[in-house]
C-alpha cells in the first residue's frame, strides 16, 4: 500500500537500477519532464533532475524562476493552490509521488519542510517538537521524551532549550526559532529536508548556525535548499541547480557551477551581470 | 549591467599589465647589459627590482581585498586567481632578469669569452615568450597562450646547445671555466624566464577555458 511505502521507503528501490549522477551518488529524488501550471500559466518547464541521496542540492535562480515552486513540488504543498497542475513525475526511491494512490500526509512525514519565516506554534518547545508526534498517535511520554531530545540535539538547540522545554517557543530568538522547526520536521523522522530561504531573515551569526546544522544534517537526510545567496549555496552544498524562467539551465557540483559554469547563462548570473 | 567589480577587476588588470612593462623592461635591460658589456645599464635593473617586488605586494593586497569585498565566481574567480599566479610569476621573471645582470657585471670584469650567438636567440625567444603570454592575458587569447607554450621545448634546446658549446670551452682550457660556467648560468636565466611564460599562459588557458593544463595532464585528474 502506497502510504506504508511512503512511511517506511520502498524496499525494492533500494536494490533496483536508478541512473547514478554524475557524483556517483544514486538519486534520492528523480525529476523526469516535469512541468508545473498554476492555472494557464506555466511556471516550470520539462524539468529532468537527479537528486542524490544524503547530499545537500542547492536551487538558485532569479525570483519567479520557479524554484519554490519546485521545491514545493517534492512534497506536494502546492496542492492546495487552486488551479495549481503538475505533469511528469517526481519520484522518490523510484516511486512517483504524484501517483493517484499517494498518501499525501505519509509523503509529508517522509518530506520535511523548513520555510524562510520560522513559524513555531504558539505552544511551549516541548510540545513544538512533540506535535507531530502526538498527531502522529504517540502517547508514552518516555518515547516522546526521547524523540523530542534527539529531534532538538540533531538541530543543534538541545544545550540552548534544555533547561526551558515548558517555555513558550515564542520567546526564543529568530535563530533558535528556525532551529527549533527543524527540530520540529526531524521529530517525524523525514529522510528528506527541503529548505525555503531558510537563513534570509537571519543575522550572519544565527545564519552560520543553521548553515552548519545543514553540513551535520546531510549525513543522515537528502536536503534541497532555495537559497538567494550565492555564497550560502556555494558553501553548504554538494551539488547545484540553476533556475530561469521556469526551466532547469544547469545543474553540477557546486564547485564546477561556481568556478567553471558551462552555460553563459549561470556563469552571468553568479557572477550578478543580470538580476 | 555595470558591475562595480568590473572596475575592481580592470584596475588588477591594469596593474598587473604596469608591472608585465616593468618586467619586460628589466629584460631588455638585462639583455642590453650582457650584449653590450654594460655595467651602468646592469646596475640599474638590479636596483630597479625593488619597485617591482613593491608592485607584487600592492597587486597582492589589492587581489586579496577583492576576494574579501566581493566574493567572485566564475569567470571573476577564475581571473582573480590568475592575477594571484600571474603575480609572483612576474616577480620571479624579474628576478631572473636581475641574476642576469649580476653574472653581467661579472663577466665585464674579464675579457670575453666569446661572441655570443646562442645566448642572444634565447633571450630574445624568451623575452618574446613574456611578452606574447602578457598579450595573451590581456585579450583572454587561448590560442596565442597555446601557441607560446608550444615554443618551450624549443627553448629548451636552444638552452642545451648553449651549455653543449660552453662546455667545450670548458674542457679546452681551465681558464675559460668560470666565464663559461657564468654564461651557462645566463643560458639557464634565459630558460626560466621563458618557463615563467609558460606558466602565464597555462593560467590564461584556465582563464578563458575553465581547464588546467599544467604539467600537460601528466599526474591524472585531481578530485
């Protein structure tokens, strides 16, 4: 049944003949012609991508160049939109996910979400990180206890909230705001993060923490980030696409895109001769 | 549109383009100095050397402050990091220019060994060599960087048959040893300088091609 699969991986995927990218990683996330409509108006085109496994893919690109959009693809939040279509596929350990039989909410709890305005719930930290959890039908508090710890110490706030889990999230600083709704998408236990803009309304030094929670993170999850700077992406990531006007441009190892671009296109756009 | 950094990276550009004039200079001199026995001409490249070296530190500050401001990629990296390499290169031809003079000055003090034949077709190769890979730089020109390459295993010759020659001298009477052993070391200036070029233009290939071609894909792919 599609949600187990989504909940627990398809188990014959793992074994099975995806294409190796170029890094010699296999795909985590396989991008085949994918095409995304909001109404009549197109906003990506026939977008082919491999998205390796336990690496970070950072997506650059102008603003309206269809990378949120495309980043909210992979775990379906832009269903809602009305109107919004998409066609191709987008699969995951070799399953489309935008098959008729998906379990959306099971996709959730495998695809994380981090967005550029951290939003904690108005609830104490414990009960941030333990939401999804309890949503999820966890109830022994030792268990609780237990997730809620790790979930906070893989996001690198455990030594700053320990002492204060029954505070309101609210009266954490932005930093630890944003920290804390990671720890809040890795309490389900995802094994994907996507990243809107995480770092853009943070100061530098809240910014190097998250940045440096991303590099730890990309051990154990397959992260995409959206990021408008440059820089942020040519440091936290392994690989790198670039976005124009709804079309995939180019994707590479961040340090070829960022030194040796082959497409005139990227190479105007990271060195800021168009914006 | 009108990058600020444009003007950051023409001003490199002109800066180090002053500091290829000056290098070029101290080769002409050098080789003036040898040919014609001129001591006076010989002193003034060596004293000469410190405004280059004080160049190489201002180019390098001003490289330096560029990467710390602007944080290139791409093209911009790839010529910022040319400038770096460009840089202690032209320092280093310098220099070489500079032990020319000194063995000049030497070689003035005792009367000459012989006409000088080879030396001269090395320096003046060499010396060609700087200034088509300064060319090359300047107009981003691949092809010109390639075709200067190209000529450094004939330098290399011209620098063998030089010694060959110098050797026969040496073995014909121990009196003509240590002018023969100082215009060896001359003929060996004249082949680093023309190395220097190459060096250049291997960067000005990374510069307009993305690719390194240092030590002519010999120790494999790096990562």
């Amino acid at each position: 049944m599609a949600t187990m699969e989504f909940v627990q991986g398809t188990r014959a995927a793992a074994g099975s003949a995806q294409p190796a990218v170029s890094s010699g990683v296999r795909p985590k996330i396989d991008v085949k012609k994918f095409n995304f409509f909001y109404g009549s108006a197109q906003v990506l085109y026939e977008v082919d991508l491999e998205l390796p496994e336990k690496q970070v893919t950072a997506l650059i690109g102008p603003s309206g160049c269809g990378k949120s959009t495309f980043l909210r693809s992979i775990n379906r939040m832009n269903d809602t939109i009305p109107g919004a279509r998409a066609e191709g596929t987008i699969s995951i350990d070799g399953r489309d996910l935008y098959a008729p039989d998906v379990d959306v909410v099971a996709l959730r709890r495998r695809v994380g979400m981090v967005f550029q305005k951290s939003n904690p719930f108005p609830k104490t930290i414990f009960e941030n990180v333990a939401y999804g959890l309890r949503i999820g039908g966890i109830k022994d508090k030792r268990v609780l206890d237990e997730i809620v710890e790790q979930s906070l110490r893989r996001a690198a706030l455990w030594d700053e909230a320990k002492d204060r889990l029954g505070a309101s999230a609210l009266a954490l600083s932005g930093g630890q705001q944003q920290r804390l709704c990671i720890a809040r998408a890795l309490a389900v236990g995802p094994e994907i993060l996507l990243m809107d803009e995480p770092a853009s309304a943070l100061d530098p030094i809240a910014t190097q923490k998250i940045e440096e929670l991303i590099y730890e993170l990309k051990d154990n999850f397959t992260i995409v980030i959206v990021t408008h700077n440059m820089q942020q992406a040519a440091r936290v990531s392994n690989r790198t696409a670039f976005f124009m006007l709804g079309k995939l441009v180019e994707v590479g190892d961040t340090n070829a895109i960022f030194m040796t671009p082959k497409e005139k296109l990227t190479e105007d756009y990271i060195t800021g001769r168009f914006g | 549109m009108n990058r600020h950094f444009d003007r950051d990276i023409e001003q490199l550009k002109e800066l180090l383009l002053r500091m290829g004039a000056m290098v070029e200079d101290s080769i002409n001199q050098s080789i003036r100095a040898l040919l014609e026995r001129d001591t006076a001409i010989a002193e003034q490249v060596i004293a000469a050397d410190s405004d280059i070296d004080r160049m190489e530190l201002e180019i390098d500050q001003h490289t330096i402050e560029l990467i710390a401001k602007m944080q290139p990629a791409a093209v911009d990296l790839r010529f910022v990091a040319t400038a770096m390499k460009i840089n202690p290169e032209l320092e280093r031809i310098a220099d070489l220019a500079q032990d020319v003079c000194e063995r000049a000055i030497e070689l003035n003090r005792e009367a000459q060994l012989k006409p000088l034949i080879d030396i001269p077709r090395l320096a003046r190769a060499a010396q060609e060599m700087v200034r088509q890979s300064l060319d090359a730089f300047v107009r981003g020109d691949a092809a010109l960087a390639r075709a200067v390459i190209a000529r450094d295993d004939e330098v290399d010759q011209m620098t063998e048959d030089s010694f060959r020659e110098l050797l026969t001298y040496m073995l014909e009477d121990s009196a003509y040893i240590s002018r023969a052993i100082r215009l060896t070391f001359v003929g060996k200036y004249f082949e680093r300088i023309a190395d220097g070029a190459t060096n250049i233009c291997e960067m000005v290939v990374y510069l307009v091609e993305g690719k390194v071609i240092k030590h002519a894909g010999n120790v494999g792919e790096v990562r």
